[in-house]
C-alpha cells in the first residue's frame, strides 16, 4: 500500500479560506482550466489519426470499436462533464524540490505571496468507490498523445471490456497537454463528476508560505487552520544561495 504525497499551490483568498474550514477539495469543471485545450482533445479524431498508423488486427479492431454507434460521442460528454483537481509531485529523477519552482509559486500562488498545500493521500481514500474517484494519473506532455495512446492500447475487439476501456480514455484525455506546461510536473485527482469533495483534515500535513506572504496572511491561516482541528507543520520559502535560489524553512 502506498501513498500519494502531493504539493497545491494557491491563492489566500475566500475560495481557499472555505475549503480549509470544511476540508475539501474542488474539481474543477474542464472549462474552468487556465489552458483552453486542456481536457479539450477531440477523442474521434485521436482515434482517426490512430487507424492510418495501424495496420493488421489492431486497426480492425479500433475500426470496429470507432463504429459503435454513439461510443465516441458519449466519452467525449463523460470528459466534459467530469471534475479536476490538480496538483504538483516531486519526479522521481528530479533533485529539485516541488517548493524550489518559481513558476508554480508565480502562476498558482500570486507571485509568492500565497502559500502551497501538501497533503498525503493514502490509497484506501484513491480507491473508495463512495468518493467517485476513477483514478490519479500523472499528466503527460507532448503532441497527439491521444493518437499514440490508441495505437498501443488497441484491446482485441472480442475481448473489449467496454467499461474499462471507456474509463482509460477518459483518464488519458483528461491528462494530457502541450510541452510548454512540463514545468509543472501535475498530478491529477479524477472525478466523475465535478464540485466539492470532503476529505479528512489528516490528509493535510504541511503548509508552506511564500517568500512575500503577508505576516497577517500568515497569522490568519495559521489560526484558522489549528483552531479547526488540523495538525499540520508549517514552513516559509527564504531566500537560499545565488541570485535567484530560494529554500523552504520550517517555523515554529
């Protein structure tokens, strides 16, 4: 059994102030991304793409599949209509900490001056049927990702489990983007349907602040979040070695 450890950056603002009060988390509706072709990928078309590759048993197979009458159209609602929550990881081959990242604190924390969440999810809570969860699956960059899924995971048509296959593809379209997002090494919580979800507030273990985060934004936050029950550790981001480094400091 193991756990998810991962990093949310965020704004203090009211959004962020409700969700610590009720422990929740929020997925987002795909039209609510800051990328307007993200979750956006035209599923028939992917598949299109895949059959002039394929050849053989293989483009028979996804041939067949791309006629059932209505199957692509309806995935293709299934992604629209499902719930995102994003989130950073730390890769495995990176000695870069998720906190050292400028950009993420730039873009997703109001220029350092918010703070980012760490929470530790374990697998029980990933695989709980109760909380529509249909997976956590990192995000891959590239160009026709989709394409390429569909050429490698043709099923044989007899042997086509309709209810998983359908669930990977959503999982695939709803986590993949364009290169220029690498930056963020994102991991993403998967949702069938989209709005609030509450989780235990032991999920929360660390709280981190910004190199600018107010000291009153600080004091807030701290109280809010011991007074409702959380246990977290708390760090601030401080200017490290070089110019431009910058390094997580725990405070008491």
């Amino acid at each position: 059994m193991s756990d998810y450890v991962l990093f949310r950056f965020r704004n203090i603002d009211k959004n962020l102030i409700d969700s610590l009060v009720k422990s929740t988390l929020y997925f987002a509706h795909p039209k609510q991304l800051n990328d307007p072709f993200d979750c956006r990928v035209d599923i028939r078309a992917a598949a299109e793409s895949a059959l002039l590759k394929l050849s053989g048993s293989k483009k028979e197979n996804l041939s067949k599949i791309a006629g059932l009458d209505g199957y692509f159209d309806k995935i293709q609602k299934d992604v629209a209509n499902a719930g995102v929550c994003s989130f950073s990881v730390v890769l495995d081959n990176s000695q870069e900490s998720v906190l050292e990242s400028s950009l993420l604190w730039s873009h997703y924390a109001n220029n350092h001056r918010g703070l980012c969440l760490t929470y530790d999810f374990p697998e029980p809570f990933i695989n709980d049927r109760s909380n529509e969860i249909t997976g956590i699956p990192d995000v891959e960059y590239g160009d026709s990702l989709l394409t390429y899924w569909f050429v490698d995971n043709v099923p044989g048509y007899n042997n086509l489990n309709h209810e998983a296959f359908t669930t990977e593809i959503i999982k695939k379209a709803l986590t993949i983007k364009s290169s220029c997002w690498e930056y963020e090494r994102e991991v993403r919580i998967i949702r069938r349907k989209r709005g609030t979800l509450e989780i235990s507030k032991k999920y929360l273990t660390q709280i981190c602040f910004g190199l600018d985060t107010s000291e009153s934004d600080i004091d807030l936050i701290r109280k809010l979040v011991d007074d409702s029950g959380y246990r977290v550790g708390y760090c601030k981001m401080v200017k490290g070695k070089g110019d431009f480094g910058f390094k997580a400091t725990e405070i008491e």
